[in-house]
C-alpha cells in the first residue's frame, strides 16, 4: 500500500536514493525549501509501508490571467517502484490541486531525449506545445519539449494549440 503524504523538511535527508536518477534533475536544498515554504500543497511524497520514499512531485501554481497553471517542476519515482503507476497518480494529484487553485491548465518541460517519460505524458493527455532550445545545460546541452495539458477551466482548449516554430528560453 502506498501513501501519499505532503513533503517536509525531514523528508530533504532521506530522499536521495530516488534523486540518483540521470534524468532527475536535483537541486539545492534553498530551492526545495522555498518550494516547501511557498506552494506545500504542491509538494507530495509516495511512501512505502516501510516508510522508504517511493517517488515524490513537486510544482507551483504561476502566471496571470489565461496564463494561470500548475507547473511540474521535478517529477521522479525510485527506480525499484516504477512501472507501478506511482507517477500518474502523483501526476493526478499535482493536476487535482491546480484544478481547486482554478488553472487553465498544467505544464512541464521533458529532456526531447526521455522518449520514455514523454510517452507516460502523452498517455496521460499531456501535448508537445514547443520546443525550448538548449533548455537543458550541461556536458551538451539538450532542448525540452514543453508539454501542457488543458484543465476544465480552459474551455476552448487555447492553453494547448501548439508553436510550430522553436523557442529560447530568453524568449520565455
């Protein structure tokens, strides 16, 4: 049985095993507190009947006006507990919270290489908008596919009418 619960401050020392992931991106604990500290309701952990951390979302609600979303901004799961539906039920909690706080829709950028995690979105509704262009710095810089998918709120689905033309991330 899994348990969804909100993340803390205790859970920083304990989920690095989930974090070792190539794909996952990781971050500095300023930047994780302030996610604690600004959106908590945004911030859920899957935990183990053993207490182990299985997988966690993080996000934030941002923009103005039709531009009001939730915004996936890391999304990984252990790799002992996938293939097991944790990240679509983390991902429905994520866009659950984003329908109450009354967003047009959800989005999150995807490394253009993660075929894997950009099919899981698109089975789950999730569209390619644009393409961001070196989006990813590191050894070789890779472009991001901005994926959304439209919330109830976005009744004329405008939130996911795609660019047909790349973007740099200035320019976002």
């Amino acid at each position: 049985m899994t348990t969804l619960r909100p993340f803390t401050c205790d859970d920083l020392f304990k989920f690095n095993n989930v974090n070792f992931d190539p794909l996952t991106e990781t971050y500095g604990l300023s930047f994780y507190t302030q996610y604690l500290a600004k959106w908590p309701e945004y911030f859920q952990l899957a935990e183990s009947p053993s207490g182990q951390i299985m997988g966690y979302i993080m996000g934030k609600v941002e923009g103005h006006g039709d531009n009001w979303h939730g915004h996936v901004t890391a999304l990984t799961v252990s790799p002992d507990y996938r293939r097991l539906g944790l990240a679509a039920l983390l991902m429905s909690f994520l866009e659950d919270i984003s329908e109450k706080k009354r967003a047009y829709f959800v989005d999150l950028f995807v490394r253009k290489s993660n075929q894997v995690a950009i099919n899981m979105y698109k089975n789950l509704g999730y569209i390619i908008y644009r393409t961001i262009l070196e989006y990813y710095s590191g050894d070789q810089d890779e472009d991001a596919y901005d994926m959304r998918k439209a919330l109830s709120r976005d009744v004329n689905k405008k939130s996911v009418i795609p660019y047909t033309q790349p973007v740099r991330l200035e320019d976002i």
